[in-house]
C-alpha cells in the first residue's frame, strides 16, 4: 500500500474539522435566536415557546461534534500514514 497519499488525509481532516464546527457554531446561534426569536410573541409564556429552538441547537451540536470528531480521527490516520511513509526504511 502506498502511503505517499497522507497529504490527502491531513487536508481532508482539517477540511472536515473545520467546516463541521464552524456549521455547528452557526446552526447553535440560529437555534438560540429563533429561542429568543419565539419568547418575544405576546403569546409565548413558557418552556413550549423556547423548547424547538433549543432542541435545533442541540441537534446541531451534537451532529456536528461527531463530525468534528471524524475529522480529526482523519487527520490523525493522516498523521500517521506521514509518519510511516517518511519514516527510513
């Protein structure tokens, strides 16, 4: 197997790091706002009114802290393939 490819891993793992928390942080402000969004109605007065929004954010966060997390288990498999393709024979 030819490990000369390690480059591909390390920029697909940051790649994918990068963009999954980046998302993420995005998809939880667009979660907390339409929470904050929701409790200006007049008719709002409970949990009911916040608990969509929260339940987005929520959802987006751990959707991508799983995919932040393969990221950099990319990146790592990366790391290692430019180890052992460098390393002296």
């Amino acid at each position: 197997m030819n490990n000369a490819n390690y480059k591909k891993w390390l920029y697909s793992g940051v790649a994918i790091f990068i963009v999954s928390n980046v998302a993420g942080l995005v998809g939880l402000a667009a979660g907390i706002y339409s929470s904050f969004d929701a409790m200006r109605a007049p008719e709002s007065a409970g949990i009911d009114a916040v608990g969509d929004g929260i339940g987005s954010a929520l959802f987006f966060t751990f959707f991508f802290l799983i995919t932040g997390f393969v990221g950099f288990l990319i990146f790592i498999l990366g790391i290692l393939k430019m180890r052992r393709f460098k390393s002296p024979k």
